[in-house]
C-alpha cells in the first residue's frame, strides 16, 4: 500500500459508491434538521 502525500484514497463510503458527499454537503448546510434512519 502506498503512502505519503501523493497518494490519497478517497473515503471508503465514496468508493463504495454510497455516499455522494457533495450532496451530504448540501444537505447539512441547507439548515434542515437531519434525519438519521
């Protein structure tokens, strides 16, 4: 496994194609109570 600053894994959940955080983002700063299931 490589390291160091030139080699940056993105996090798990996106590799896994489960979270789009850009969404997330959007969600979290639109003010609305968050809904946790």
């Amino acid at each position: 496994m490589s390291t160091g600053p030139r080699y940056r894994v993105a996090f798990r959940r996106r590799r896994e194609g489960k979270t789009d955080y850009r969404a997330r983002l959007r969600l979290l700063k639109s003010d609305r109570p968050r809904a946790v299931v």
